[in-house]
C-alpha cells in the first residue's frame, strides 16, 4: 500500500464547492445528512453546540443525523495526487500504487541479475545504463536458460519414464492374460483328452498350434526386453546430458560467486608493478597473488598490455581463480608462454585450462603446470586437450602426483593425436614406475613431434631406463633424460 510519505493531495482549491463543509469551511471529511437534506463532517456536527442547521436554520438533533449516501463519498474521495518521488501531478489516488510500482521513474529498484547476487539498486531511469555494465547480467541470462533447459530435459526425462513403464506394464499384463488364457485351454484339453480318446489327433494338433502361439509370444518377450534395454539405454543418455547441464550451472555458480568476491577490490601496488614491466615479459612470480588478483592480471597483463610471457609462478591461485585466466586464454592472441609453477591449481583447475586450450587457441606454445598438486584426472584433462590443440610445444609437469595411469592417458594421446608437442617433462613424479615403461615406448615409436622427454627422479628401475634408452636411440634429434 503507498504511505503518505510517496504521494501528497493537489490544492484543495480544485475542490467542488458542493463539496465544502459551512462549519469548517474545506472538504467534507465523513459526511453526515442532517433532517434537512444538508451535509456537513460529522466531527463539526457532533462536538459543536448547533441546534439549528447553519444553511437553512432549521432545528436539527445529532439523533437524526445518516451518513451521506454512497456515490456522495465517492465522489468526495475521488482525489488527484502528485508522487512525491518523481513530482508527477494530477495522478487519481487508486492510481498511485500501480504508477510507483510499474512507471516511476525515481523508485528505487533492484537489478534482473539480484538472484544471481548483483548488489545494485537505483532509480529505475538509472536501469538501462546499468544493465550495460552489469558484469552479473550475461551470467544471468545464461543461468536461466540453463536452467530452464535441465526443468525441461528433466521432465521429459520424467515422463519418457512414465511412458516406457506404462508400456512395459501393459505388455507384460497382456501377456500374462494370453499365459493365463492357454493355461485354461491347456487343462481343458487334458480333461477331454481323457474322456475322448478318439479326438487325441485333433487335440494334439491345437496343441501344437498353441505351442506355436506360445513361441510367438516369447518372440515378442524377447523384442519387448531389447525396446525396454534401448528405453533403460535412452533415459542413461538423457540423464548424462542433465548431468552435463547441472555442471555447467555448478561452474556458473562457482563463476558468480568468484565475481561477487571480486567487486570493490582493488590492488594498486600490482597494478603499478604491471606497468613498469616490460611488455613482452610480465614477471609476477612470488608476489603472493590470490585468486582475486586474477581479474586484475588478466585486464591489464593481457587486455590493456598484451605479453608474450607471463610468469605467474610461486603465487596462491587455487582452481577458482584459474577459471578467471582459463576464459582470457579462449580469445588469447599473444600470450605464448605461461608459467603457474609452484600454486595450488590441482586437478580442477587444471580441467578448466586443459577445457579452453582445446578449443580456438593456436598462439600459446609453452605451459608450465609443475608443482600443483596434479593427480591423474588432471593428466587426463591434459590428455584430451592435447589430443585437440595443435599449438602447444612445451609442457612441464614435475613435481607432481601424476603415476602410471596417468603417463599411459598422455603417452596414448601423443602416440595417436598430437603432432605439435616438442618438450615433455615429468620429473620427480614418485609414483610413475616401471609400468609406464611400455607405454612410454609405444609413444616413442609413434610419436614424430617430440623431441625431449625428462624422467628425473621417478620410481624406475635402471632395466626400465636402458629399455626406454634403446627406443630412444632409434629416433634422430631426440633427447630422453632419465
């Protein structure tokens, strides 16, 4: 409901005459009808000592006294009103809560993207020039469709199921009548075949006439089952693309929330530095960067400054702010080298670079991901971005936890995918051992590109050195370090 506080009453001097009290001289508040026909507020008719109406000056008795008739107060309530938010005048009173709600342009309202937790709140003219800007409006947008596309897929999930199981259930009901149906015919035959022997010839051959019928139906219990595998096969589908879609949300969230960490942040000290460097090479290694310094890196190291090599090494970027330098790299057209060695990246954020080196990036060449806590799902990430990118050159793994299985997930995508890559170091990956050894020389008979390949400190015997000696022997140009 509006307040007084959000509109205020035009001049009383646009007031009917009709309408004016001759007590109190302005406009009827409560009328009351006198014995008279005459109207008057009922607080001046009540708390005065009139006995004689004041327009005729005949006798009258509060007794006697009827509230105005209904189109009288209406009439008199009928008001003009000018909001006190955006002075507009002449707005009918029932008319005001709908004018502030939908058209004012001073009300003060919140940004589309709220839900996704934009902090803005202005005047609704001020809006559009908002909207420009907001960095939460695209995630919004894209928030809500993906939303409403898994409801969607979910439902038709929902009643594909339903679907399917009413089939299934009627098929299988209808088969039972049809079981239960020559069950009858089956005892009724016996009980004649005992009491008429002469028509054993005849009964034998419905027999078998059912039993074909019976093969029949088993026929169609063998196609209902593989209808209901490809149905069970369907829904597997349809469920792992509503997985796909709920991770996709999950990492919008996680984006929102790393934008929402990010506003009225400010590091003027990393902004100077990164001014003063030169522009081919940003050295920012141990300058104790954080997830939230990411944004900065990237706007003027990469956007405003564009470099060719940008040290980022012996910092604090965890998998949350890589996703920040993961999206610079999907339009990256001059960084070259990139070095995150020694920071907290772990499979996780090593999934989101491997995610945007796989697509529509030719210009990074050398990718320095040692001593980040990386495990075999992230050596799979690697190895399904290596077998999409044809620019990569150098990739330095060492010093993390990346064992057998993983060496064989980047050794097959080398030997049957990737043309590109030169250098591949592993170093000091304790739990690589002998078992990669196969692999890794399958690789090296397959493999043209590389060209060094380093195993210091992993878990080999000198059988399994000498063994990868010899394939590498066979190879011209080509360094094996072990």
């Amino acid at each position: 409901m509006t307040t007084d506080e959000t509109l205020s009453f035009m001049d009383d001097t646009s007031v009917d005459v009709n309408f004016i009290c001759w007590i109190c001289k302005e406009k009827f508040k409560d009328p009351y009808t006198t014995s008279c026909d005459h109207t008057f507020c009922r607080a001046c008719l009540t708390q005065s000592t009139l006995t004689n109406c004041p327009t005729c000056q005949q006798s009258i008795s509060t007794d006697d006294l009827k509230q105005a008739t209904l189109i009288v107060r209406n009439m008199i309530e009928r008001r003009r009103v000018i909001c006190s938010n955006c002075s507009q005048s002449g707005i009918p009173e029932e008319n005001i809560d709908e004018h502030i709600q939908r058209t004012c342009p001073k009300t003060i309202i919140s940004c589309p993207a709220a839900n996704v937790k934009c902090p803005w709140k202005g005047p609704r003219d001020q809006l559009d020039d908002h909207l420009i800007m907001c960095p939460f409006n695209g995630i919004h947008s894209t928030f809500i469709q993906l939303k409403s596309e898994y409801q969607r897929l979910t439902e038709q999930l929902r009643r594909f199921e339903n679907h399917c199981e009413v089939q299934y259930q009627t098929r299988i009901q209808d088969i039972q009548n049809i079981r239960d149906n020559q069950n009858i015919n089956v005892a009724e035959f016996n009980e004649q075949l005992l009491v008429e022997e002469s028509k054993i010839q005849g009964s034998l051959f419905e027999l078998m006439h059912n039993k074909d019928q019976i093969s029949q139906l088993e026929q169609q219990i063998v196609m209902l089952q593989s209808g209901l595998h490809h149905c069970q096969s369907e829904r597997e589908r349809i469920h792992k693309v509503a997985i796909q879609h709920e991770n996709q949300i999950k990492e919008l969230i996680k984006k929102q929330n790393i934008m929402a960490g990010l506003i009225g942040y400010y590091n003027p000290e990393l902004i100077d530095h990164i001014a003063q460097c030169e522009q081919r090479l940003m050295k920012l290694n141990e300058k104790k960067l954080t997830d939230r310094d990411l944004f900065i890196v990237v706007q003027h190291a990469m956007i405003n400054k564009p470099c060719e090599v940008l040290d980022l090494q012996s910092n604090e970027i965890t998998s949350q702010g890589i996703t920040i330098l993961a999206d610079a790299l999907r339009a990256n057209t001059t960084l070259k080298t990139l070095l995150l060695d020694n920071n907290r990246l772990s499979d996780l954020g090593v999934s989101f670079l491997a995610n945007a080196l796989s697509t529509n990036n030719a210009t990074l060449k050398t990718l320095d991901l040692e001593r980040n806590g990386i495990m075999d799902e992230g050596a799979s990430n690697l190895a399904q971005m290596l077998q999409k990118n044809s620019a990569l050159t150098n990739l330095y793994l060492s010093g993390n936890q990346i064992s057998d299985q993983g060496v064989q997930l980047l050794t097959n995508a080398m030997a049957d995918h990737n043309t590109s890559l030169k250098e591949l170091i592993l170093d000091n990956n304790p739990f690589v051992t002998d078992a990669s050894v196969q692999p890794l020389i399958h690789m090296l008979k397959r493999n043209l590109s590389l060209q060094t390949l380093r195993l210091w400190n992993c878990k080999l015997s000198d059988k399994a050195k000498e063994d990868l000696s010899e394939a590498a022997s066979s190879k011209t140009n080509f360094t094996l370090l072990c």
